[in-house]
C-alpha cells in the first residue's frame, strides 16, 4: 500500500497541520533523504526520520543578538525600541530575527520572505507572528498588514537580511509604505548591509575580500540612503 508523505508523518502522531509544516520546513526524511512534497506517495513500510532543530531557528537569531550586543556597547538601546511594537521581519526565512524580535517583547512581527513553508514550526504556532510567505519586498502594500497594526500610535520596528538584492532596494520599498500609510514619524530598525549584493562586479567568488572595497560601499551606501 502506498500512503502520502503527510499520511505517513500523520501515523507517526503528529496533527495533520503540524505534518504539513514538519514537511515544508525541510524536516522530513524518508530513508534519509529530506523530502518536501506533501502529497507524493510512499510505501506503507518506509522510514519515515523527522530532523530535529537547534533551539534557534536558523543563524539569523546569533547575528541579531551580537547586533544588539554592539548596539548596546554603543550605547544604544535597541531592545527598548522592540518592546511593545509592531515588527516587519524582510527576508524572515527561518525566523531567526523573528525569534529575537519576539525575546525582545515585541506585541506581532510579520515575516515576510518570498519563500514558502521555510518558517520554523514552532513561530508558525504562535500568534504574535504573522506569516507573509511568497511576498517580494519590491510588491509589499498596506494591505497585507491588519490596518490596526498600520494606525497603532506605537513604534514599528523593521529588520532585514535579504540576499541578491540590494539593500537601497529594500529602502525604497520601504519608504513607499511609510508614504502610504501613516507610519512616518515611527518607523525604527536594524537593516543588514551585504557589500557583495550592492555591488557583484567587485566579488570573487561571491565575496568581497578587499576591505577597503567594503568600507567604499558601505559608506556610498549610507550616502545614498541619507539621501532618501
């Protein structure tokens, strides 16, 4: 007899909502090989492994905390800027910086990536996140937002770490929905600058080595975003 990945994931205990996301997440091994297709079939007798997760959903969670941990050395105090506000995660993927946004008293963060079904499990489960999958960040309108969230006097607090993109790119979307709605005046985030995505013709192999190449584009970058 031949069953369905999410049959199969469903016989091992687990509800039907919680086997669908175990399988888009990637955790699903079927005789060790990782398998994402809901509705393929299998036989009934094959080894079915889930792959457990570290506590932190993906990397992104370490590279936010020593963020904020340099912040702080700085004396910025960018955890107080994340309690109690409305949070957009831009290139969520796992929800590393959701992880963190939410640790930091955050009320919703929306994480938004143009990938499906790669957000952990466990974030998919709570209610203070607002998944947005399959979205470009060049598309983002004020209609994927609950307009409360959009009008709510508070602080809006933005994170992103995107790849192959620019991160002037991103801004500029950015900026259209503050134009459009009435989030101006409170807007406040941690945006992560990739040399190699601003400027491709100075890599070699995907990497920019040179560290005055850097520092050239990390401060033509902040330029033309003091610009905007």
């Amino acid at each position: 007899m031949r069953l369905s990945l999410l049959q199969l994931v469903c016989e091992l205990g687990y509800p039907e909502d919680q086997a669908r996301a175990l399988i888009l997440a990637g955790r699903v091994l079927v005789n060790d090989t990782r398998e994402t297709r809901v509705g393929h079939k299998f036989p009934s007798d094959v080894n079915i492994r889930i792959q457990a997760i570290a506590s932190d959903p993906g990397r992104g969670a370490d590279k936010m905390r020593q963020a904020l941990e340099q912040f702080r050395a700085h004396g910025h105090d960018i955890e107080n800027q994340i309690r109690n506000s409305i949070c957009l995660d831009v290139g969520a993927s796992h929800g590393g910086f959701t992880r963190v946004l939410l640790d930091n008293g955050a009320v919703r963060v929306y994480a938004l990536d143009v990938a499906y079904g790669i957000l952990d499990y466990r974030l998919r489960q709570d209610r203070r996140v607002i998944p947005l999958e399959r979205v470009n960040i060049r598309t983002i309108t004020p209609e994927l937002f609950a307009p409360e969230d959009l009008r709510s006097p508070g602080r809006f607090f933005v994170t992103v770490d995107v790849a192959f993109m620019s991160l002037l790119t991103v801004v500029d979307a950015l900026l259209q929905l503050m134009r459009t709605t009435a989030l101006s005046d409170r807007v406040r985030g941690v945006l992560l600058l990739k040399p190699q995505f601003e400027n491709s013709q100075a890599t070699q192999d995907g990497v920019i080595r040179d560290a005055r190449i850097r520092a050239s584009i990390r401060d033509e970058c902040l330029a033309r975003l003091h610009e905007r």
